[in-house]
C-alpha cells in the first residue's frame, strides 16, 4: 500500500469514532467545557488589556485637566508657578496648613477632586518624607484623616518649577508640570536621581503620564522616566 493510503482515515475508524461521539452522553458537556475554557484564555487577557487601557486613558485625562488647571492658576497669580521649596512645604507642615500643598492651589480650578486619583492607583500614591503622607488611612501628618480626605493623591508637582515665572521657562512643551509620582514633588539631582518616583508610579503596563508647562500630556514608558526633564 501506499504511504498516501496508510495515513489518510480510515472509513471504519472514522464511522467508530462519529457513533461514539454522537451517542455519548457526556460528550456536548466536555465539547462546550473545553471551548469555554479555550475561549476563556483568549479573551481574558484581552479583556483585561483593555480595561487597564481604558484606566490609562482615564488618568491620562486627569493629568491633562490638571496641567490645564495649573495654566490658569498661573494666569490669575502673575504667570508665576505655585511654591515648592522645603522651606515653604515645612511651613505648611509646621502650621498645619494642608489648604498650601499644590493640588490644593490648584482644586477652585477642577471640577471634582477625584481627578487628583489614579484609577489604577493601588496604594503607591504620593507623600512627602515620613511626616507628610497622602494615603488614606495611614493617619501621619497633616494627611489624610485630620482633613477628612478619603482619596489618594496620585500625582505629583515639579519642584523645580518653585515660584518661577512662566517666560522664564523657555522650552515648556518639554518641561514636565503634573506626573504620576510616588512623591508630592520631583526634581532633577546631579547627586540621585528622584525621578525615580515617576518609574515607581509606572501603573499602566509599565508606563506613567506627564503633563507639560505647554499644556499637553502624553503617556512614557517606564523605562525612559530619566528622559524626563523637570530642570527649566
């Protein structure tokens, strides 16, 4: 015989193996388990990149309102960036003067203060230092519990931007205003490197959003956080 015959069906064993399938109970049950788990493991993923997607964009959009909110601040107060310094960020602490932080400055000029959070934000959200936390429940300095704020703050400020007026920064669709950040403020050091807080922050299949002192935001991958420029 050929090899062609050898391993082409045979009609006896293909008649064997129908009659078995169609008179067997328990076939239509294991059929229609196996294609749900077959398709189970193909749309699951999907559907999960998908939704993380969809949480990108949400907080993409965040970023945007905010860096649009922080333009206007800047035109109602001289075109000068809000304070950043330590000195001035200890004296809100020393004071107990929540109202100062920046997205607080920056609040009159949203429309809900939700957008301060991430929707993927899972507890990495900002804080300063050891005395100044914004994570809800922690309960250690100014926030979260003495002020009864009950969301993350899951952004944070450039700290070199501290009270510098807008015409002083000369390339502002390349210095980063508003970011996701493990930290209320960031900055460039020769010494370390900060931006370090925007890569910790990277919650979006291993990327983070900026928003820009020109107005505009963009999403970066976790990998290039040292491409972003906050020095003016």
């Amino acid at each position: 015989r050929s090899m062609f015959h050898l391993l082409s069906p045979q009609p006896q064993l293909t008649q064997t193996i129908t009659q078995y399938l169609l008179i067997s109970p328990t076939f239509p049950t294991f059929f229609s388990s196996q294609i749900i788990a077959i398709l189970a493991a193909i749309l699951f993923p999907v559907f999960a990149r998908a939704r993380d997607r969809a949480r990108q964009a949400s907080c993409l959009s965040n970023i945007r309102q905010i860096t649009t909110a922080g333009l206007m601040y800047m035109q109602d107060y001289d075109e000068m960036h809000w304070p950043t310094s330590a000195n001035y960020m200890q004296s809100l602490e020393t004071n107990d003067n929540p109202d100062g932080i920046w997205y607080r400055l920056l609040q009159p000029y949203v429309m809900n203060e939700q957008i301060f959070k991430c929707p993927s934000d899972r507890g990495l959200s900002a804080e300063w230092g050891d005395s100044w936390d914004e994570r809800p429940g922690t309960g250690t300095g100014v926030y979260p519990s003495s002020i009864g704020r009950e969301f993350a703050l899951s952004y944070g400020t450039n700290h070199d931007l501290n009270n510098r007026a807008m015409a002083a920064v000369q390339a502002p669709a390349e210095i980063a205003m508003i970011f996701e950040s493990t930290r209320i403020l960031s900055y460039e050091a020769g010494h370390w490197e900060p931006r370090s807080y925007l890569r910790d922050a990277a919650r979006h299949s291993e990327q983070f959003n900026v928003g820009y002192m020109d107005g505009h935001a963009r999403s970066h991958p976790e990998s290039a956080y040292v491409n972003v420029r906050l020095s003016p």
